[in-house]
C-alpha cells in the first residue's frame, strides 16, 4: 500500500459535489436538517469548521459523545465551492517553511475569511496517524456562501457513527472500517494546492 503524503486532501467525493463533516446540538442539527441548509440557532457571524475526515470529526466529537456534538451531519458541498474556498485560503498558523516572516502571515490571514491548518490523521481507534488531515475554518462572507451557496444536502450520520464506535469497541475492526465513509485523493486546483501548502502527488492531478 503506498504511503500516504503529509498533507494530502482526502475526501468523500462524486463528479461534482463531495462530503465534510460537522457536529453540532440537537438544537442546531435538527433544524439543518429539516431545512436542508443551516438555519437559526446556527450563528454565520462566528467562524465554523469543516473536515473531509470522518474518523478526524469522530476525534473531535467524541463519536457524538461530548456536549454540543450529540449530532453528527454529513455535509454535501459543491465542489466549485470547496475548491473556491481553498484557493482563497491561508494557513492558520504560522510555517516557518512557508511563510517569508511573522508579519507576512499575519498579513495573509487578516485578507481571509478563509483558514485551513493540518492536524493529524486518525485511527479507527482515534490514535495518531504520521499524515495529516485539513480542517477549514470558514468566516464572514465565506460562512454566508458556504450556507447559501455551496450546501448542496445535509444527513445525519450519528447512527452510523454510533455503529462505528460499538464495532471498534468489541474488536470488530474489519467490520467498523468497512463502514467508514469511503475516502480518497482529492484532486485540488494548482491554486488550492499553493495555497493550503498541500503535499506534491495525487491530490495535484486533476
């Protein structure tokens, strides 16, 4: 199985749409859901977060365990939308190997409403993985398109991760991955490559 470069987007995907994951209340979710689109309480003056990777969204939400991410929801954007939104990116923190100076990033992140950082990947088990996985940070305008524009469908997965989670836990690990949303190179835009400081390799090739 070849190795898996650092930073490489992985992610559902079709010919035009693909899935990233948020959790939220019940508060929140139920009335997403019913709308087909995020509605009150959902606030888009704060900043929201999207990740591609199911098992990074289960370690982030405790498989729907914590408070405030009793639900999980199956995001569909436009693709058009994501790869607009990477192209318009910066990264979150500073990179030393990327950036030219402090004050050059600074800059870069006070010109977006978008902001991406890489975080590793995880395990059926939730352990730490050598490749990494992006999370976008989406704010101001970004936050208004990604709810107006690019949602394209919203599921509720929290049953499937509940499924996942009791699968792992009894040792069922060939029956919990075969489960897992499938997920696979992205093909980013050279724009959005440069921009999220993507790895060379697949994920470059349209």
């Amino acid at each position: 199985m070849p190795e898996i470069p650092p930073r490489q987007v992985r992610a559902d995907f079709d010919e035009t749409s693909l899935t990233v994951y948020q959790a939220y209340s019940p508060a929140i979710a139920e009335p997403a859901l019913a709308a087909g689109r995020f509605v009150p309480p959902f606030k888009p003056d704060r900043m929201t977060w999207i990740k591609p990777s199911f098992l990074w969204m289960m370690y982030r939400c405790g498989w729907a365990t914590k408070p405030g991410q009793e639900r999980v929801l199956a995001v569909r954007l436009s693709r058009s939308g994501f790869d607009s939104a990477l192209a318009a990116s910066y990264l979150s923190h500073f990179d030393r190997k990327v950036h030219a100076s402090q004050e050059e990033w600074a800059a870069g992140v006070r010109r977006t409403s978008v902001r991406v950082q890489w975080d590793p990947e995880r395990s059926l088990r939730l352990e730490r993985l050598d490749h990494r996985s992006i999370q976008i940070g989406l704010s101001g305008p970004a936050v208004h398109s990604y709810v107006n524009e690019w949602i394209v469908g919203l599921t509720d997965v929290t049953d499937l991760a509940g499924r996942i989670h009791a699968a792992v836990r009894a040792g069922e690990l060939e029956a919990a991955q075969a489960m897992v949303p499938g997920e696979r190179p992205y093909p980013l835009p050279p724009e959005a490559v440069a921009a999220v400081s993507a790895s060379a390799g697949p994920s470059e090739s349209r």
